[in-house]
C-alpha cells in the first residue's frame, strides 16, 4: 500500500523496479510512457493531440500530461496506492502533483553518469520476438536473445550521442526535482548501481520506514 513516486537516472532500472514493486505490493504500476503510446495507438482525442505535438518534435505540454495523469489516478484500481513512473518530470509537475495527490514517498534510483550511460549503452532488444534486455546486466544475453535465440539489436534512440543528451537532460530536470522532495522528508535514495535484487531489497526496506 502507498502511493509511490519512481525517480531514477536513465538505465537505472525505473522500469523494473517498478514492476516489482507493484507485484509485490498489489497496486498499479502506472507509466506515463505507456500511457502515452496507448493514448496515441487508442486514437482518443488526447491521444491525436498528443501525437501531433510529437510529431512537431515538442514536449508534450505540461496541461496535457497532467490530464492524462489526473485521469488515470481517478480510476477505482488506485485505491490502495501506485507507482508514478515518469511522472513528474519537473518541480512545476511536482507541485501539481501535490495540489491533486501527494505522495507518501520518492524513490529514487541513484547512479554515476559514467554508469547510466555504460548501461544506457548495453540496452539491446531482440529482433524476433522484442524481449528488452541489457548486454552488461544478462551475462547470459551476449550475442543472442536469452528466450529465443533471436539477434540482439541496439535501439535506434541508443546512439552515444542521444545517450548523453539524455541524461544531461536528466540531470538538469531532475536534480531540482529530488531536492523539492529531500526538503519534503519523501526522498528515499537507493544505490542504483547494485544488482536488481540488491536494489529492490533496499527499496523495499526503505518504504517500510
Ligand atoms: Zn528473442
């Protein structure tokens, strides 16, 4: 139970963390991302708004995210709490965030920027059958998918250069948004850079605070 926030650099583990803390906990894992593409493949009037804006090469305005946001926390699956994954991105969405529904607590998956980008790197997906893995995380995962055999192919979005961007993008947007938070009480820091069992344990040990 709680309502949750999931920070974390790129190539953290945002994702997975967040999975199975929604497993383990029984409340929804809610991606703003995923929310996204649906609303786009939905073709729901948000969804068209939303895709022409992309398409334009803008950021999706803050107004419309929140309405996405603030729909999806209004639906009766959220009762016992939820992980936000990808939202809030700044300290404005934050606020807005607090105005409607303020967490109980921040999760943030701490990493060097040497790491994110060594990981960031590694992200391969297969061509057969698109499990998303990670060359460096999979030992087993070197030269073929793990599940099916299939060739492992970086993602387009993954050269060094996008990489970079990324996370100094990241960086610049984030650092203000976990100190709002630190200032809070609500911001729990877990060493992103350990394995994915180490790390969960420690999420886990730090929301039962
Ligand atoms: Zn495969």
């Amino acid at each position: 139970m709680g309502r949750y926030v999931m920070l974390g650099m790129p190539g953290a583990g945002k994702g997975t963390q967040s999975r199975k803390l929604s497993q383990e906990m029984e409340i929804p894992h809610i991606s703003t991302g995923d929310m996204f593409r649906e609303a786009v493949k939905s073709g729901s009037p948000l969804g068209i708004r939303a895709r022409e804006i992309m398409t334009a090469g803008e950021l999706v305005p803050d107004e419309i995210v929140l309405e996405i946001v603030k729909e999806r926390l209004s639906r009766p699956d959220v009762s016992r709490g939820y992980i936000l994954d990808g939202f809030p991105r700044t300290v404005s969405q934050a606020r807005e965030l607090d105005s409607f529904q303020a967490p109980d607590a921040v999760i943030y998956l701490a990493l060097s920027q040497e790491e994110a980008a060594r990981r960031l790197e590694g992200r391969r997906s297969c061509g057969k059958c698109g499990a998303q893995l990670n060359i460096y995380l999979q030992e087993s995962a070197e030269d073929s998918c793990p599940k099916c055999g299939g060739e492992l192919v970086r993602r387009e979005d993954d050269t060094p250069e996008t990489v970079r961007v990324r996370i100094e993008t990241y960086i610049r947007q984030t650092k203000p948004l976990t100190e709002y938070y630190r200032e809070k009480g609500l911001l729990r820091e877990i060493d992103g850079a350990r394995g994915i069992g180490s790390v969960f344990e420690n999420i886990i040990r730090s929301v039962k605070k």
